[in-house]
C-alpha cells in the first residue's frame, strides 16, 4: 500500500469508509481491477454479496449496524454529474400514431377506466396491475427510477419534490390505501374493507379506512436536514421497480395499520424511493450500503462513536450526529415485515433514540423560553426607558414652561415698571399744565372719593368739561407723600388711557370722560359727590398694585 498514489489511496480510504475496511487486500484488487473507481468497485462489490456464490457470509450480516455516521459517508463519495441532464440536442416528441399504439388503444382505455373507477373506490387495482398496463406517457419511468413524462427528460424528473408526489400517487394508486395527511382532509373517503382505524391524523381525529404513512416530498438530503432541525428520527424506505417483494411490501406493510400508527404517533420523517436496479446503483443506496430490495432504514441524531475513525472521528466530541441506527432488507415476510419492523421500533428504536432527542428537544425548548424571557425582559426594559425618556421629556418641558413663563413675568414686570413711570411723568405734567385752576367764586363744587378713602373737593368753571375733571381725579392717584416737582414733558411713546370711571353714589350715574361741558351734565347741576371706581388693572406702586379695586362709597 505504500507504493500506491493520492489519488489511489484517497479512493481506497472512501471505499473502506463505506464498506467498513472488511477485507482491504480483496478492496485493493477490485478497485485496481475498475481503474480505482469507487463506483464501480461498490456495484461489484454489493453484486458479489447479493449473489448465490457469496456464501453464507452473505446472509448472516446483522440487520442492525450501529455508528454508520451517514453525513461522513456523503462526503466520501465521488461527485458525478446528474443523471437526468437534458441531452445536447433536444428530442422532438413523435407526432402521430403507430401501429403498437392503434392496437393496444382499447385496452389501454379500459385499463385507465378502471384504474380510475378503483381509486374513486379506494380498492387495489388487482396488486400488480399498475406495473403491467401503466405505460402511459406521464408515468415512464427514466433510468434508475427517474419519472419522466412525455418521453423527455424535463425539469420534473429533476425536481425531488414532484418525483415523491408522483411515488406517493402510484403507491396510492396501487395499494388503494391513502396517505394519513389525504384520509384526514378526506375522511369521507377514507372507508375500506378492512375497517381498521387509527388515531394518527392531526388532533388524534380516528380514521377509518386502508392507511400509508404520510410521506415527506422532497429529496433525501432535505429529508435529513428535517430529521435534524425538527429533532425526529427518519425511516428511508428504498424499493425497486424490478424487485418481486416490492409490490407484497407496498400492499401488505406500508399499509399495515400497527406500523402506520407508531410511525405517525411518534413523528417519523418517511421518506421513500423507488428505481430500477440492474446496473445503475442510486446515490442513497450507495450511502446506506443496500445491497437487496425492500430496504429500511432509521436515521437519528446519535453520538458519534469514537472508534469509526475517520473524518468522523475528530467531531466525537462535538455532539450528536445524524447517524443510521439500523438497516432492514430482504422479503416482507422475514426482515422487512410490519411485525418485525413494529417490534423494532417499539422495543429497541425508540428506547434508545427518545431519551436524546426528550434531552434536546428539552434543551431547545429552554433556549426558547430563555429567548423569549430575554425578549420580554428586553421588551420591559425598553418600555421602563420609553417611560423614563418621557418622564425626562415632561420635567424638561415642564421647565421650559416654568422658564418661559418667568421670563414672560420678568418682561411684564418690566413693561408694567415703565408703564408705571410714564404715567407717572404723565401726571406731573398734567398736574402742572392740564388741570384747569379753580374758580375764586362760582362754578360747580365737585367731590371725589378716591378708592383709597381720601377725600377731595374741588370747583370747576362752568365752562370746563369732563376730561378736565378726569385729569383732575388722575391727579390725585399721585402719593401725597410724594413731593417731587411736577414735568414740564410729556413721557415719549405713551398714550394715556382712563383706568377708572366716575360715578353719582346713588342713583348710579357714569359721567362720561369726553369732552363734554360739565354743565351739560345733568349729575353734576348743582355740585354733587362722585367716587372712583376702578375699571381695570391698575399699576400703581403706590396704591398697592390693586387690581379692579372698588372704592366707591356713599
């Protein structure tokens, strides 16, 4: 082994891997006789095994195979190119028809009549009957099993997902039973003659009625990922075309109520594939190590054992793998039966496997409920600043407001003290040079109370009017103990305006501020007492900032 190259000993490795290193002198010369393709030297090897010259050897293999890391394995095999790759001349479909076509028409015909009249009545089709008529152009079946439709390889036989609804279909078809997902949307329609029923549809709903495990549609690699992601285990189910069990096992243990049942009861991924065999071996088959027809399989998480060495070998430590935990292949009546592949299940599968995945699905649903505290603590928190940001929001404002309105006072304080002033200076002024001088005889004798209980009475000319006796009055609200000398100007930008009003004591009479000649006043003929009555706010200091005082008195 010494003498041989990379290349040489990179493919002997890979074939060891898949064959679990049994025999490497008898490895080495199949792969020097195949030009060290490990393709070829797998199909003679699983040919050989699966011949009547392998001896007994051959038969007595475990059906259970433990530490088969399948995920490794993948890696291991050599990349080829699809095998449905569209040719490099495209195929023009035949037009018209021939004579094989013209004869077996009517037998075609009544063979698709019946076919549809026993799948409204959910019976088999007579078992192998689809296999003998089905010849159709939309159910050809391509190399290795492909589906094909209308002679051409067209996008459906590469599509995973429409190839497993096409398997699913033909299964339903041939074995008169309908998928569980199907029986529970259509339970009308799922009532048989054998009345079995089971409790595996969504919401434990009984159904009655010839039963197949739901199938997951699409390839085998996406059913791993969900075995994997969803923490099920999956059960692959491998048939072929050319195989004379396949038909007993579709009929009699895929539909097999008990099996039916605690695939579905417990979440199994099922995931099925039916091709040709003779020289062409599929992928999955190579990577699962089938050698014979009907092949199961389950796959779960597993830790991964360290002896397998390997790739595999230096992840042992790093956690559960997805892992083919037991093969069965061989006739319906022995290896694959319902009883045996139920008993397996029951007694030895799910023991092992469901403490692993209660753990994982018990840790994931802790990371959940701690993403979700996280997320409501995160939630609180962001609401408890929202609040706290408002708070300081509403104390800023509130002191924008108490700012403004300071100002606001401080300006109208200002604008009251000069207003103060200027009326001030406009009373010294009127005092000394709006006022009218008092009559020595004559006139109207006038008394005015003031709001601070000052009395004051004065005589006024008979020709004088009544803003003369309002400027009189705005006189007096000048303090007594107020001895500066009066102004010779007028204060600049100011415009005097009344803030009080006079009036008789009783009856109540307003004697206007225009000017009107006081002896055109009625209230006033004779003399009379008037009082100050305040009509607005008033800015004198010197009254003790009063606003609407009322000082009238009799």
């Amino acid at each position: 082994m010494s003498q041989l190259t990379t290349e040489q000993q990179a493919a002997l490795d890979q074939l060891r891997q898949i064959t679990e290193g049994t025999d490497p002198d008898h490895e080495l010369a199949v792969l020097a006789s195949v030009d060290w393709s490990v393709e070829k030297a797998l199909q003679m090897i699983f040919d050989d095994e699966s011949s009547p010259q392998a001896g007994p050897s051959a038969s007595s293999a475990p059906v259970e195979q433990m530490g088969i890391d399948d995920s490794a394995q993948e890696t291991l095999l050599p990349q080829r190119p699809p095998r449905n790759a569209a040719p490099a001349y495209p195929i023009a479909p035949r037009m018209g028809l021939g004579i094989l076509s013209i004869i077996t028409f009517p037998f075609t015909l009544i063979t698709n009549i019946l076919q549809f009249v026993f799948r409204i009545l959910r019976i088999p089709f007579l078992g192998v009957m689809p296999y003998l008529f089905r010849r159709s152009p939309g159910s050809l079946r391509g190399p290795g099993g492909a589906l094909r439709g209308g002679g051409t390889r067209g996008a459906l036989a590469e599509d995973p997902a429409s190839v497993a609804d096409r398997f699913i279909r033909n299964l339903e078809d041939e074995t008169g039973a309908m998928c569980v997902s199907h029986a529970a949307a259509t339970p009308e329609e799922a009532t048989g003659a054998s009345g079995a029923s089971s409790s595996v549809a969504a919401g434990k709903t009984p159904i009655s009625g010839k039963l197949l495990p739901d199938f997951f549609v699409g390839s085998y690699e996406q059913a791993l990922k969900a075995a994997e992601k969803d923490l099920r285990v999956l059960c692959v189910i491998l048939l072929s075309s050319e195989h004379d069990d396949v038909p007993e096992f579709n009929r009699n243990v895929l539909t097999d109520p008990d099996l039916v049942h605690v695939l579905t009861d417990n979440q199994f991924v099922v995931w099925a594939e039916i091709f040709a065999t003779g020289s062409h071996i599929k992928a999955t088959s190579l990577k699962l190590g089938a050698t014979t027809y009907p092949f199961v399989a389950f796959i779960s998480l597993h830790p991964v054992p360290t002896h397998l060495g390997g790739p595999s070998a230096s992840h042992s430590g790093s956690g559960p793998r997805l892992t083919v935990l037991s093969r069965h292949e061989g006739p319906p009546t022995s290896n694959t039966s319902a009883q045996t592949l139920h008993t397996h299940i029951t007694t030895s599968l799910l023991p092992r496997v469901t403490p692993l995945l209660t753990r994982l699905r018990t840790e994931r649903w802790n990371r959940a409920q701690e993403r979700v505290l996280r997320e409501e603590q995160d939630r609180a928190f962001q609401e408890a600043a929202a609040r706290d940001r408002e708070r300081v929001q509403q104390k800023q404002e509130a002191e924008l407001r108490a700012a403004a309105e300071e100002r606001e006072r401080i300006a109208a304080e200002q604008q009251r003290a000069i207003l103060l002033e200027k009326r001030t200076l406009w009373r010294r002024y009127a005092r000394k040079h709006l006022v009218p001088a008092e009559p020595a005889a004559g006139g109207l004798r006038i008394g005015v109370r003031l709001p601070d209980g000052r009395r004051a009475v004065r005589r006024f000319g008979a020709e004088g009017d009544a803003a003369a006796l309002y400027t009189f009055v705005e006189t007096l609200l000048i303090s007594p103990e107020d001895l500066e000398g009066d102004s010779d100007s007028l204060p600049e930008a100011y415009s005097h305006e009344w803030s009080f009003a006079l009036v008789t004591s009783f009856p109540r009479h307003e004697i206007p501020s225009s000017k009107v000649p006081l002896s055109s006043i009625d209230e006033l003929k004779g003399g009379a007492n008037l009082v100050v009555e305040m009509t607005g706010p008033t800015v004198d200091v010197e009254q003790g900032d009063s606003e609407g005082e009322d000082g009238g008195e009799d």
